[in-house]
C-alpha cells in the first residue's frame, strides 16, 4: 500500500499535465488557434519563402557565390603570404615562444614568486610618487603573507571549491601536474609586471590614465595573441560598459591577433563563412556605399567603419568559435555581462538615480524612475534586454550542471525585472510576443492560457507599469505624438532618397530630415528600425537587411524541425522568438542608435550560426573554412 501511495504521488505532475493538456484541446478557443495555424500553414507551405527556409544550403551554392570567390582569393593569399614571409620569423621569435609558454609558466608559478611581484609593484607605486596609504598597506600585507607559502599556484587552485565551480561552468580544465613548477627564471616574470602596473597605476592616479590603459592594453594584448578566442569573449563581457570606440579597438586587436594566426599558418585556426556570413558582408558593402553617396561623407564614413568593425565581429565570433566547448562558454560569458548590467540598474532603482528625460512627467507624474544601468537610456537597455533575456534562457536549457541552470534562470528573472523598471512601453510588449511566438512553436495548447492570462494583467502588473502600457494607443501622451510626426517627416525624406539612402548619422539624416520636418519636430533619427535603415541605406540596404532576418531564420528553422532533443529544439525556438521581439520593438524605435545595441544583435545572429553548427553535424557542409 505504501509503495502504491508513494508510486501515485510520482506520477502527480505527468497527470496534472495529462489534465491540462486535455483541458486545453478542448477548449474552442485553442481549436480555432489551431485552425488558424493549420490554414497559414497550407499558404506558407506552398511559398517561395517556404522553400528557401525549408531547403538547405549546400557548400556548392556557397562557392559559387561572387562574395565567397573574393573572400576565398584574399584568404589564400593571406596564406601563402604567411608561408613564404612570416612562417620562420614567427616560429624563431623569443615572444612567441615565450607568449605560447605563458599558460605553463603562470600556473608553475609560486605563491612566493606572486608575492615578490606584488611587493615590487607595492614599491613602484611608492617610489614613483604615490606614496602609502590603506589600499597599498593591505596589498603589502597580502604580499608578506604569499612571499612565506612555497606551493605552486596550481596546488593552491587544485584545492580551491571556487575554482572548479568557475571551471566546470566554463567547460575548462587546469593543466596537468607540472614536474618542475619551482623555476628561477619564472620569479623575474611578476616582479617585471608588479613594477609595471605599480608605476602605471600611479600614473592613472596622477590622472594618466593613458599609461594605465597601456600597461593593461601590452599584458592583454600578449593574452590574446596566444589565444585570440579570449580576446573575443572578452569584447563580450565588456561591450556593455565601455566606450564604443574603446569597443571598436578591442575588436581590431582581436583580429590582428586572429590575422596572425592565419599568416602562420597554424591549422587550428582558418576563417569560416556561412551563408549568414555573406549577407553581412554584402550590408557591410551596402553601407560603405551609402556613407561615401551621403549628404555628409566624413560623418557617415567614420559611422560606415565602425557598424563595419562591428558587423565584422560576428564573422570574427563564427569563426573562432568552433566547439561546443566553447559555444558555452562564450555565452556563460555573454550572460555574465548581463548580469552586472541587472545587479547596476537594481543598484539604480534602489539609490534612487532618477531618469525622466525619456517620458511625459505630467501624464505620468507617478512615475519619477526609469533604470538604464550602462545603456544611458532606458528604451536602449530594455532592447538589449530583449536579446540578453532569451539567450539566458537557452543557457539554462544547453547546462549540464542543475546548480548552473538555476543561475540561468534567476539571471533570466532578474533581467526581466529590471525590464519592467525600464518602463518601456514597446519592450513591454515585445517581451510578450517573443514568449508567446515561444509557446505557438514549442506547446500551442497553451495559448489557450495565455488568453485567460491577458485577463490577470490588471491583477499581477503594479498600476504604474500597467499605466504604461495602456499608454501605448494615447496620442495625448507627448512621447507617441512625438514618434507619430517624426514618422509623417521621415516618410516625406524617402520619397526623394529611397534609391541610395541618406548615409549613416545623425548629421545624414538631419541633413534631410529638416527639409521634411512635420510640424516643425526635431529628431536624431527616425524611431523606427526599418524607417532608419531605409533612409540610410536605401531600398537595397532594406532588402539585406530583410535578408539577413531571412537566413537568420533559415540557419534555425530546419534545425529546429528535424532535431528530437527537446532542449536543441526549446533553444533553436527561443532564438527565433527572440528575433521576433527585437523586430517588435523595431517599429516603435530605431534600435541601432545606441552602438551596443548594433553589437549585441550582431553578435545573436553569430550565436545562432555557431549554435546550429556545433550542435548539429548535417550543417558542417553549409560552412566553409577558407584554405
């Protein structure tokens, strides 16, 4: 009896969700959902867009693109150039050898030779003018007390629980046990460093900021010339708070370092294009083309180079990224990022750091706070939640450790929260439709309970967000009057450039968006994604774009139909309903104003490319690795 009882309580949730799915296939309104589906389903089958999503592309059709001709011919160039003229120099240079030892040689170092590096940056600091105070105390203390352990690093993080926590979520592994981790060689390495960052630190205390940068831009850039995968998670996880140029500069260290690796010929790296890759490159093309055809060249030009550096990190991500491995990684990494930028817009909800320059205060007197953590503007950071939220979610769904799901999944929660602080009308609704196109492509049946949830709206949304979002359709809120005439301005701006576009900028689109103004409303762009880019770019610089949504969609979708994993096939489903509500969201603002935003989606479509490709062996030969 007692056996039975314990067996019935197991099989409690499978029978409540027997229950439900019942309830719900026969509701009518999940029926005529159902019929719904079934009859756009029988018109998109027999479409030409039906094909091209469906149908995959094959290596043969790569190679005989005009793009894939060109890039190949640069590439082999690149490599018979790196044979004939780098090859020897690279192999014979002291700093190579001494830059690919580096791994080996700082977990052989020992806790005392670490100790003699603080304390000789300790001195540095001190000598060079800096002087003593409590931070410099407790960093020579800290000094003094690793100076008496003898052991090797490697022994000390062996046994460290943290560690292997960061590792295993990393998919990482500490070196083998090194026979000779005492080298006396080893020891002048952190005292080297110590005086430099000693002396650079003072520098940046003194206001030199650029001595600090430099030190810590030399010791990252040797990093990542050994390991340029490290590089490019690191743009990743800073993206969001630094500079945009600052940005653009880490990208172009990245590649010079992936560049080298070409030119030397190491067979661990090649560069890899897939049909996504192509249609970046051809926007790339369109926009260099509108920037050089604008109204003001020199602007949009600068603009052109730096969405190009941008759109080329994604190439750059696709081709780095080639396990598993590190396709984890990478987005633990990405969610990471993420997370600070949640912890900072809760510390700014909480601290009381007010934003009303982005709402109607006497239609919303109530509402006197909007977050926008590193993101400047909370519309901004509510779109780059929109990215960031699913692929937390995909995380969750790809881990293979319970205690790194969970961390998922609460990163994903504290996103959404400060999604609904950002009290941005348009990712309101966004964030809505990317779970309901989410729940039509993995259980239907429970789109029945998303309409009996429209009712609890009133009840679980806080009046002020609930406010919000009824604003929506009111024209007497100055923000949607706003948005209605820049629209009606843009719309005229067309007319006369919709062949070539205007050029990237604000200084490109002012330049005739005054001339067109409607009601003599100013603006810095036109608060509408597919808006700006037509009157960027122009009708060609559209179509790409449509373009690369097209192939975005065909790089997931057949995954997605023929995968039986439930996880691949949850987290192809959340990648699509992502770009969806990003494409939501686009037509109440241009989501590329801010240039993190740019990066950010640049880099999901990169996601969804590498996720396709080393989750699924069929889509080896739709990409192509570069002789």
């Amino acid at each position: 009896m007692e056996r039975e009882y314990n067996m019935n309580i197991a099989e409690l949730p499978v029978i409540v969700w027997r229950k439900i799915v019942l309830l719900m296939e026969g509701s009518l309104f999940f029926r005529f959902v159902n019929w719904m589906m079934a009859f756009f389903a029988r018109l998109f089958s027999g479409s030409v867009l039906s094909q091209v999503m469906v149908n995959e592309t094959d290596e043969a059709f790569l190679r005989s693109t005009l793009i894939f001709r060109l890039v190949n011919g640069f590439f082999v160039m690149l490599k018979k150039l790196g044979r004939s003229v780098f090859q020897g120099i690279y192999e014979g240079s002291v700093i190579v050898a001494v830059v690919r030892g580096m791994p080996l040689h700082f977990f052989s170092m020992s806790l005392r030779s670490i100790g003699l590096g603080l304390g000789a940056g300790v001195a540095a600091f001190a000598l060079s003018g800096g002087g003593l105070n409590t931070y410099v105390m407790i960093i020579a203390a800290v000094a003094v007390m690793l100076i008496l352990i003898d052991k090797s690093l490697l022994a000390v993080l062996r046994g460290s629980g943290l560690v292997w926590l960061v590792l295993d979520a990393l998919s990482l592994q500490l070196p083998k046990a090194l026979d000779k981790w005492v080298q006396p060689k080893l020891r002048l390495y952190p005292v080297f460093l110590g005086i430099l960052f000693g002396v650079a630190a003072n520098s940046f205390a003194a206001g030199g900021y650029l001595v600090f940068l430099g030190a810590a831009g030399l010791i990252g850039l040797i990093v990542v010339a050994a390991y340029p995968f490290v590089g490019a998670v690191g743009v990743l996880f800073l993206a969001p708070f630094l500079p945009t140029m600052l940005t653009a500069m880490c990208i172009i260290g990245v590649s010079l370092c992936f560049v080298l690796k070409l030119l030397t010929a190491d067979n661990k790296y090649s560069f890899r294009l897939d049909l996504l890759g192509v249609w970046i490159i051809v926007f790339m093309a369109v926009a260099a083309f509108a920037a050089v055809n604008s109204f003001t060249p020199l602007p949009s030009i600068e603009i052109a180079i730096l969405t190009g550096t941008y759109m080329w990190f994604a190439l750059l991500l696709t081709s780095l990224v080639n396990t598993k491995a590190k396709f984890d990684s990478m987005l633990l990494i990405f969610v990471v990022s993420a997370a600070l930028t949640g912890l900072y817009g809760l510390w700014q909800r909480f601290s009381g750091m007010v934003d009303t320059t982005h709402l109607d205060v006497e239609l919303f007197q109530g509402l006197n706070l909007r977050i926008f953590s590193t993101f400047d503007n909370p519309n901004v950071y509510g779109t780059y939640l929109l990215i960031a939220i699913p692929l937390c979610l995909v995380g969750a769904l790809l881990a293979n450790r319970w205690w790194l799901r969970i961390a998922y999944v609460g990163t994903a929660l504290m996103l959404l929260l400060n999604l609904g602080l950002t009290y941005s009308r348009g990712c309101y609704v966004a964030i809505a439709i990317t779970a309901f196109v989410f729940i039509m492509m993995m259980e239907k049946r429970f789109v029945a309970l998303c309409a009996g949830g429209i009712f609890l709206v009133p009840i679980v949304l806080p009046p002020m967000m609930l406010e919000r979002l009824l604003s929506i359709t009111n024209f007497a809120d100055s923000s949607t009057a706003y948005r209605m005439a820049i629209w009606q301005g843009s719309l005229r701006g067309i007319r006369e450039f919709w062949y070539a576009g205007v050029g990237q900028g604000t200084h490109a689109f002012n330049a005739v968006y005054q001339l067109n103004a409607f009601n003599t409303v100013t603006a810095q762009h036109s608060h509408n994604l597919f808006l700006q880019i037509f009157i960027e770019k122009g009708i060609v610089g559209l179509g790409v774009f449509f373009a690369i949504i097209v192939v975005f969609y065909k790089t997931l979708y057949p995954f997605y139909k023929r995968t039986q994993d439930m996880r691949l096939k949850a987290a192809a489903a959340l990648m699509m309903a992502m770009m969806v509500g990003f494409l939501v969201q686009g037509l109440f603002d241009f989501n590329f104003y801010n240039y993190k935003i740019y990066l950010a989606f640049f880099a999901a479509l990169a996601f969804a490319s590498i996720f396709v490709r080393v989750y699924d062996e069929r889509t080896k030969a739709e990409v192509v690795d570069f002789a």
